[in-house]
C-alpha cells in the first residue's frame, strides 16, 4: 500500500517537474524508449542487500515524452542504510535529470563537495553531503539517457552500484533519429522604390531688342529652386506598462501526519502589463518543519531566496519538500519586492499554510529524500548545492 501511494505521488511530481522546467525548442522526432526496457538495466542486490519491486513511469506532455525507471535497495540487517538507482530517457528533451545538470558546478567545503569525473569512460558528476552521509552519482548517456545513483552507506558502495550498470546497453536503444532543429527561413527582402528624379527647370532669356542695327542677346542668371523643408518625425516613447505579480501554492498532501513528508509548490506569476525585474522572493521556514530539497530557488538553513526577471504572462515554480516535526499549523510567510522598467519598487507578500496533525498509526521514519530522489529527477543532488550555496 505505502508503494502505490508513494508511486502516485511520484506521477503527480514528474509532471510538475515538466511544468516547472519546461521541454526544449527543438523539434524532435525521437520517442522515449517505453520505461519497461529500462526497468531491465537495474542491477540485482549485491550481495548483502535487498532489493524491492522496481518502479517504472512515462510522461507525454504536448509534442515530447520521457520516461524513467528506478529501485530502491536496502541492506540487510541496516534498514536505515538504503541506496537508490534511477535510469532516465529524456529524448533529447532538457526536462528531469538533464536539467538539473546544467546547473552543476564544482565545488568543496568541510559540508561535501562535488566534482566531475568519468565511470566507464562517461562523462559523470560525483557529490557528497557531510550531513546525511549522501553520495550521489549523475551519469550521462550520449546527452539522452541519465543514470542516477545514490547511497547514505560509502563511497565503495556508490562506485560498486554504478560499475554493475551495463552502460553501452542502455546506449544501444538510442536508434530513434536524431532530434533536427528546423531550417531558419530566408527573410524577403522588403521592395524598396526609388523615387523618379523631377529635372531642375531651366529658364532660358527671351532675347531684348537693342537700338544698335545688331542685337546682342542678354543672357539672364539661372533661376535656382528653393528646397522644399522636410518635416523631422519625432519619436514617441511606448508608455511603460505595469508589472502585477500573484503568489499561489499546491499541496500534494493535505493533512499530513507528524513524520511525513508534503509537498508543496510555490508559483508566482506576472499577470500584468509590464515586465517584473529584480524580483526578490523571500521565504522564512519555522521550526515546526524541516527541509529535505528545495528545487528552483537557494536554501540557507530556515531562509529560502530566489531572485530573476518575469515577462509579462510568465510564471516560475520552486518545489519544496518538507517533513512535519511537530502537531501544529505553521503559517509560512513569503515576500516578493520588483520594479518595473523604469524603477518603481512593488511589494506583495502571501502565506504557506502547512497543516498537521497527530500520527494515528506508528510508521517507520523514511530517510529524508531517499523516497522520492529518483522520479523527481534528480533534484536532490541540486538541493545538495544549493543548500550551501550561500
């Protein structure tokens, strides 16, 4: 029962995820490979470990689809000790996994660190968390497929996941043709039309009859025409329009229990006329809950931030996952400041409701993320650096 609720959750996410990061520009002609071809490449529990029942999904939003795949394991004896192996084609799409990656960038700290490196000749990102004992692989697949995977136990452990992967099989499916981007037309050239050139008049003298027996023709100056003036047109500034941002919330699960985990989208829209710059989102986290990821803005210990720019009709989305600590109605307030394109500062403000109530049945305590990291595509190796971003 936990697994179907769990796998309808994860559904739910994929889709917000392609919602939230959107498919690429490119006019693709390749269909994702049906997850049920993936769900073979999962490698078997190693000795000492268990395996459960893989989970398998395929989205098809407008004209593109992606799917993935993914098994958690446990080992024996640690129930707390787990790992988990996700496998994705995106289709050449930039949606999951592949979006996450172009975030990436190296870095170290006392916290963990994170760094490029190769696993069987692919190009690879390797990160570890201090708090968690999170290791974390991303390997790339011809810029098509993504296999992800993460383990709390070590390092060892991590690298023996990843070198019982057949690679070069999941390759092998890439036989769809290649996404093509469409020819760029050639522009018409506008017809330009050359006025006729209008001849100067020229006045010639009507001869004056002299008194002297010949007469001698006087020649008389050349009329020269005066320039007709040309008007200057003068440039009208478009009027600036004005930015009007809202703030709105969806909530995966209702009321969930002490212990559980809830997850809760945060999307702001431009619905002015105008474009919203220097956007400044600021949201301050009680303690009542704790943050497992955060997806689309940085995260630094109870305060999450984003910044940017919206055009008009534009809306951006920040994924949270939180754990309820505690039997209380915790109110998150959430403030956003802009300017128009002339400057003028805007301010509005909105509220995150997070309900709770009591846990009815005990259930056991789920390591935070491990659940959920693989369909929601990858987005806890980006909530690992950006956490400490800042």
């Amino acid at each position: 029962m936990k697994k179907m609720k769990r796998f309808g959750i994860l559904v739910v996410i994929g889709v917000l995820l392609v919602g939230a990061t959107g498919l690429c520009t490119v006019s693709a002609a390749t269909e994702a490979v049906h997850f049920s071809k993936l769900i073979p490449f999962l490698p078997d529990a190693p000795s000492g470990w268990e395996g459960e029942e893989p989970d398998g999904m395929m989205f098809t939003v407008e004209e593109g689809s992606w799917s993935m795949a993914s098994k958690s394991y446990t080992k024996s004896g640690a129930e707390d000790i787990t790992a988990e192996v996700g496998i994705m084609d995106s289709a050449f799409y930039q949606v999951g996994w592949w979006a996450a990656w172009q975030g990436f960038y190296a870095w170290e700290s006392t916290e963990g660190y994170a760094k490029t490196t190769e696993v069987k000749g692919l190009l690879a990102w390797e990160s570890y968390t201090k708090d968690g004992n999170d290791y974390g692989l991303y390997v790339g697949i011809n810029d098509r497929f993504m296999v992800f995977i993460s383990t709390n136990s070590d390092r060892d452990t991590l690298y023996a996941f990843a070198n019982s992967i057949d690679y070069s099989g999941i390759a092998a499916y890439e036989e769809s043709p290649t996404p093509t981007v469409p020819p760029i037309p050639t522009p018409t050239p506008i017809p330009y039309y050359y006025p006729t050139p209008t001849p100067i008049p020229y006045y010639y003298p009507t001869p004056t009859p002299m008194q002297s027996p010949t007469p001698t023709p006087t020649s008389l100056p050349i009329a020269t025409p005066i320039p007709t003036p040309t008007s200057t047109p003068v440039t009208t500034k478009a009027p600036i329009g004005t930015p009007q941002l809202t703030i709105s919330q969806t909530t995966l699960r209702e009321e969930p229990e002490v212990g559980e985990d809830v997850l809760i989208t945060v999307t702001i829209s431009n619905t002015g006329d105008g474009i919203a710059k220097n956007i400044n989102l600021r949201e301050h986290i009680p303690s009542s809950v704790s943050i497992n990821f955060v997806d689309g803005a940085n995260s630094a210990g109870n305060l999450i931030t984003w910044s940017g720019d919206l055009y008009v009709g534009q809306t951006y989305s920040i994924i949270h996952s939180f754990r309820i600590l505690e039997e209380k109605n915790r109110a998150v307030p959430v403030k956003v400041t802009y300017e128009d394109e002339s400057g003028k500062k805007y301010e509005t403000s909105a509220t995150i409701y997070i309900s709770a109530k009591a846990e009815e049945i005990p259930a056991p305590t789920l390591i935070p993320g491990f659940e959920v990291v693989f369909a929601i595509a990858g987005l806890l190796a980006v909530a690992y650096l950006l956490r400490r971003r800042n």
